[in-house]
C-alpha cells in the first residue's frame, strides 16, 4: 500500500468509528486518538518533516482535509448524541403538573382564611370590573379624618379609638388608620372620575375583645362618576354577596345609619339564611352615597360628580363564610387552628372555578 493509500485507509477507519460511537464519553475517545497530542491525525501532522520536500505541498493538503473532515464528522454525531442525550433526560424526567401536590413539607403550608378571603373578594370585584387601590398603614390625620369630613373636634372621632404616632418635627400628627376610607380621598385626588376601585387592607383601633381586635381588616369600595346611584350601590351589593357566599339569593337589609363622609348613610345586614342559618339578620358593612364634602375636599366637583361608597369586614366575612368562631384566634399564629381552617396553596379562588375551599 502506498502512502496515499495509508491515509485513506485511516479516514475511513476514523469515520467509521466515529458513526458507531454509541455514547459521548465513546465519541471523545475516538476523538483524543484522532485529534489528541498523540492521536493519529496529529502524528500525520508532526510528521510533515520526513515527507520529500517536493511532497510537502500535496501531503500537507492531504493531511489537513483528513482533520477537517474528521472534525466535521466528531461535531455531526456529537449534535445527534446530544440531543438523543436530551430526549432520554426528557422521557425519564417528564414531570406531570396535573398532579397533586406531594405530601412533604410543601403541603404543610397554609393559606390563612383571611388572605384566601381577600383573594376571592377581589376576583368577584375585579369581575364586575373594580381595580384594587391601596394606601399605608400609617397615615396622616388629614386623610383619615379631616378631609372625610370628618374635621378636628369632630365627636366622631372619638368613636374611632385611634393609634396615634408621636408628634413629628414639623407637627403633622401620624396616625394608624382607623379604617380604609383614606384610599378614597387617596384615589379622588390622584385619578379622575370615572373611579371605580376597591381597597382591601389592614385597620388599627385600640379595642380587644371576642368580636374586636386591635388590628382587623377592612374592603373599601368607591365608585364615582356622573350619575351613579343608589341603584347601583344596591346591585353590586347583592352581586357581591351572592358570587362570595355562593347562593343564588340574598336578602338584605338597608337601616339607615350615620358616617360623616357618606349623605345618606347605611348599614347592610343580610339575611343569614345565605350561610345556612335562617331567621337572624347579620350586619357586613357600612355604606353611603359619597357626600358632597368629601368630594369637594378631593379638588373633585359636587355638582358634577356623586358615587357610592362601602366598608366591609373583611375578617368578619371571612367568620361568616367559613364558621370561624372567635377572631382572636385569627391573629393568634397557631399552627393547629391554620391546619384546621387554612386553604392549601393550590386551592386558588376563580369565579369559574368556584371560590369555596
Ligand atoms: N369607614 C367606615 C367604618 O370604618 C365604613 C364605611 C366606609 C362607611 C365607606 C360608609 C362608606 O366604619
């Protein structure tokens, strides 16, 4: 065999080798005895010295299309191992989201009722097409009351039992809000009407019993436009309590009560026959058409403009919905009751889906 003939001979070998390396780890070897310092191509290489220098040119040549081809072929059949590589990973990895949850320390986490509850007042507003808006938790006295036509000396706030905040430098007097009302005076001030937002968060007031604790929950809801009504009011209540306690009726009770910040004013009970007990009026919020001085006081026109606005127990709902005794327990951080009246993370409220747990 002459030299020409020797080296034909050895691209062939390698290539066959190369097509029948059946792993990567296979593939390399084959690789490192061709390529490697000491591999077969790279001696060919080292061994241009010896060649007559009248042959140097043509084996030079020779010798190089063997290593590109030889490359080339390492680089196609790595290409198809790694991606057999791949396939096999997939097949025996294929994880299959529509199972449950397995039980292990995942599954001991809860939802509290109160956040499933927040998350399911929320869905059935955004529904009927309200955006959620927020405020602090500390906040001036101004908002809280002042521009709630609530002004200072106003007997009505001593009904609030206010957390005040020690007098700042300048004298503005901080407080914890006594109830989410602030977010509209909030929103009016920095959106245009139409306004149609609810406002979900936590209250403060300096009260500790069964029914009260120091810190609770509050829905604030706020429509505002150019002739929304009573009517209005009236309907999205009942939506609301038909889609959250999940009855296709419900009674309810307007009495006619008092907030400085709504003309007139209301409290809604509803008939407790919606969570199974019939022939008891229970209270859930407070309510009012927006009054004039609330609206003038938000740089926002009386005359044009007049809405509706409620605030909801959130905790006291969330007791009702889902037979929850005492609210103290709510707040009290104990693993065993959250076992008892948690969600699971998984368990997320959709109208579609139903919201109960
Ligand atoms: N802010 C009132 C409260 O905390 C509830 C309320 C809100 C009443 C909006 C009327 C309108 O008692």
């Amino acid at each position: 065999m002459d030299a020409a003939a020797d080296l034909k001979a050895l691209e062939a070998r390698l290539l066959t080798e190369i097509d029948n390396a059946a792993t990567l780890a296979a593939l390399d070897d084959v690789r490192i005895a061709a390529l490697g310092k000491k591999g077969s191509v790279s001696e060919l290489m080292a061994g241009i010295g010896k060649v007559p220098p009248e042959e140097k040119k043509a084996y030079g040549a020779t010798v190089n299309t063997i290593k590109t081809r030889v490359s080339d072929a390492l680089a196609a059949r790595k290409a198809v191992l790694d991606s057999a590589a791949v396939d096999a990973r997939l097949a025996t990895e294929r994880a299959d989201v529509t199972l449950p949850v397995r039980l292990g320390p995942l599954s001991e986490g809860r939802i509290h009722p109160v956040s499933q509850v927040f998350e399911e007042v929320v869905e059935i507003f955004a529904d009927m097409g309200f955006a959620v808006a927020e405020g602090p938790d500390i906040e001036t006295d101004d908002l809280n009351f002042t521009r709630l036509n609530i002004p200072p000396e106003h007997p009505a706030r001593q009904d609030h039992d206010t957390f005040y905040l020690n007098q700042t430098g300048d004298g503005a007097r901080m407080l914890l809000r006594t109830h989410t009302s602030p977010v509209q005076i909030r929103t009016m001030m920095s959106q245009k009407p139409p306004i149609r937002i609810i406002a979900p968060g936590r209250v403060y007031r300096i009260d500790s019993d069964a029914t009260h604790t120091p810190m609770f929950h509050q829905i604030e809801a706020l429509v505002i436009d150019e002739a929304t009504h009573m009517g209005h009011l009236k309907w999205v209540l009942e939506e609301f309590c038909k889609a959250f306690f999940e009855v296709d009726d419900v009674k309810m009770r307007f009495r006619a009560s008092h907030f400085p910040f709504t003309e007139p004013s209301m409290e809604v009970d509803i008939d407790a026959a919606a969570i199974g007990k019939p022939g008891r009026w229970l209270e859930i919020l407070g309510a009012g058409m927006v009054h004039p001085n609330v609206i003038r006081n938000c740089g926002l026109d009386p005359e044009k403009y007049q809405g509706f606005a409620f605030g909801m127990g959130l905790d006291r709902i969330t007791m009702l919905k889902y037979g929850i005794p005492d609210l103290r327990d709510m707040f009290s951080a104990d693993l065993r009751w959250m076992k008892h009246y948690g969600f699971l993370p998984l368990d997320i409220p959709t109208i579609s889906g139903g919201a109960a747990g």
